[in-house]
C-alpha cells in the first residue's frame, strides 16, 4: 500500500535554489551512513523559498509503500537532482504514513468480517461497562465531597499552640488526597477496586477527625497555661 507524506522545513541542499523551482531528488535510508536507499525519487519541479525552505510530498511519483516505516526513524537526504551533493540527512518516522495504514487495514478487516469474536464480545460489553463506570464514579465524587466537608468542619481553629500538630494532621490530610488522585486510573476501570479503597479512605479519614478532635482540650488548657501568672 502507498501513500503520500509531507515533509517541510528548510533543506541546506536546496539553498542556492531560493525563490526558484528545482527539480529535487529526496532518499529515504535505514540509518544516517547508510550508502542504498531504501526508497528515492525525483519530484519535478518544487518551489523553493528562503535559506533552502520547502514542502516535498513524497510518494507522489514513486509509490512510497508504509513497509519502508516497518522500521523508524528513516533518513531522508534531500538535494538538487543532478549535483551528487545529498546533503544531511534528517531522521523522519512517517507517522502519518504508518497510522493510515493501520486504519486502512482495520477498515479491511471490519469489512471483511475479520473481528474475532473476543472483540466482538468486548464491544458489544462496551456500552454497559462506561455506564457502569460513570454510576460508579459519581457515587465516588459524593462520598469524596462529603469526606472533604466532614474533614473541614472537624478542623480546629488557628491557635498557636496548636501549629505542630495540625501540620502533622495536614500532611496526613494530603497523602489522603494524594491516594485520591490515584482512584482516576485503576485498570480497566474496576470500579469494586476503587469503592474498597474510598471505603479505607473514608475509614482513615473518620480517625484523623476523632484525633483532631481530641486535641481540643490539651490546646485550650496549654492556651490558658501561657496566658497567666508569670
């Protein structure tokens, strides 16, 4: 299978060409001292702008098969046809040529009713799993609300006193977060997985409050310590 790729840039072979059309031969190589070419072919007549600028299409004469990417990055030297001066070569991985054949051969295979049946299954799962996930996550997000509130409230107000100990509990308060965050990406989204781990969050959760509010008493009676009798 050929198709077309565009290269563009500025091409030092090509430079004492500017404002001019050249006839310009590109040349597709496996590494970058490689003497054969895997692929080469002369495009007619290619405008070429300031310091060597231009966009070459290659494939458009000879086919440019998507098997010369079998192997990436290629090394496509460019120069004027005719000089013997190929220029340096610059490493290219034909992308665009790679991903349209594996959509191609995709589109060949669905029409030919090539999905095995595995996938077939898998698809046909598909639609009841997202709305599984979606359910799932949104239960999460209200019981991570309700946790972030409850957290909140429990909180004791600014005391200096009491500084240590609530960057202790802050930083606890963030691994919690941090573990969180993580909910975002289990595999294959198993929803189970995540409601066990809210379930000890929320239970981690439960006991940093029952801690912060034991600190109540100890704080207010340090408080009025410092405040008397000197």
């Amino acid at each position: 299978m050929s198709e077309l790729l565009v290269v563009g840039g500025r091409f030092p072979g090509l430079r004492d060409h500017a404002g001019r059309q050249a006839a310009v031969r590109v040349s597709l190589y496996a590494t970058p001292g490689d003497d054969a070419p895997l692929w080469t072919d002369v495009l007619p007549a290619i405008p070429v702008g300031e310091g060597g600028a231009a966009h070459l299409v290659l494939g458009v004469g000879a086919p440019l098969p998507a098997t010369v990417f079998v192997r990436y990055p290629r090394y496509l030297a460019v120069s004027v046809d005719g000089c013997g001066h190929l220029g340096p070569r610059r490493p290219v991985t034909g992308a665009a040529l790679r991903l349209g054949a594996r959509v191609a051969a995709l589109e060949n295979s669905g029409a030919a009713g090539g999905l095995d049946d595995e996938t077939r299954r898998m698809l046909a799962r598909l639609p009841s799993r997202l709305r599984t996930l979606a359910d799932g996550y949104a239960d999460m997000h209200a019981r991570l609300v309700a946790l972030e509130d409850g957290a909140a409230a429990a909180r004791p107000g600014p005391d200096a006193a009491s500084g240590n100990r609530l960057t202790v509990a802050e930083d606890r308060l963030q691994r919690i977060e941090d573990q969180v965050e993580d909910l975002v990406g289990p595999p294959h989204g198993e929803v189970v997985t995540m409601a066990r781990r809210v379930v000890a969050l929320e239970a981690e959760v439960a006991a940093l409050r029952a801690v912060l509010a034991r600190l109540g008493d100890p704080l207010a009676t340090a408080a009025t310590e410092s405040s008397g009798p000197q």
